[in-house]
C-alpha cells in the first residue's frame, strides 16, 4: 500500500468545539499538504453526518471519519488527539460518544479501505495503545502508526 504517516498531521494540542470543527481543520490541513482534492472537505462532512464514525470502547471514544476515494490524491492519515474530548455522533447510531482520538483516513484506493479500517478496530479495541496514543508526543505516535501500516 502506498501509504505515508506524515508528522504534520498529527495533532496533539489542538482545542474544538465541535467535531464539524475538526473535520474542516483536518480536511483544510489535508489540502494544504496535497493530500486531498478541494472537493474533500464537503465530501468528509457529508459522510458523516449520513455515516456517523464515533465508536465507544467503554473508557474512551475514537471516530475514525473518512470519505470516498475519488476526493484523495495521496493515502494518509490525519491524527488528532484534542485537548479536550469532542462529541461525536455513534456508528451504531445509539447517541453521542465523547471523543478523544480522531483517525481521520485517507485513502486513495478504496480496496484498502477494509484492510485499514480492521487494523485501527484492532488497534482502538486495546485501551492501552489508545492510551499510549493519546499521552504520546508525535514521534512516537507516527511510530506506533507505521508498525500499524507496514504490518
């Protein structure tokens, strides 16, 4: 998979209101580095307000948004881990699910996306990774994500 973990968009100091804040700040952070097509941001937030992303693991909740293939120049991921946790709607649609990991995946090849998409399910359901995830400076979180990638 060609596939990079670009440092520049993981973001561990960041504050937000609302995860359709986070979402134009990632896509806008996307853009600007190439990696996506202007076409992105809209795509992203429509995807999940039709697809919620939000997932509760008990003492923690990630969202893992992402959007169709076709609005993705190059595969990445977008990593934000917010000062305080944000509201995000649940998968299973039961509600909301405080938030604090966001995975945001782009992929420019669709048939990646189930491949992608079991790896970080396997990785959130450890609380200790999401842990170390969300304590972690960047390096280390770009580390822990290329084991994920490459494996």
């Amino acid at each position: 998979m060609d596939f990079v973990i670009d440092e520049e968009l993981i973001f561990t100091d960041r504050t937000f209101t609302t995860d359709k804040e986070v979402l134009e700040f990632i896509a806008d952070e996307l853009l600007k580095k190439g990696y996506v097509k202007d076409s992105y941001k809209e795509a992203l937030l429509k995807r999940e307000h039709e697809f919620p992303t939000g997932l509760d693991f008990g003492n923690y909740g990630v969202a893992i948004p992402h959007s169709d293939a076709i609005h993705v120049n190059k595969s990445t991921l977008g990593i934000i881990v917010p000062v305080k946790p944000i509201t995000f709607s649940n998968m299973d649609g039961s509600g909301a699910v405080e938030v604090k990991l966001i995975c945001n995946i782009v992929l420019k090849d669709k048939q990646n996306q189930t491949a992608m998409l079991s790896s970080l399910m396997g990785l959130f359901s450890e609380e200790e990774a999401v842990k170390k995830m969300m304590t972690g400076d960047i390096s280390s979180i770009k580390k822990y994500l290329n084991q994920l990638v490459t494996n």
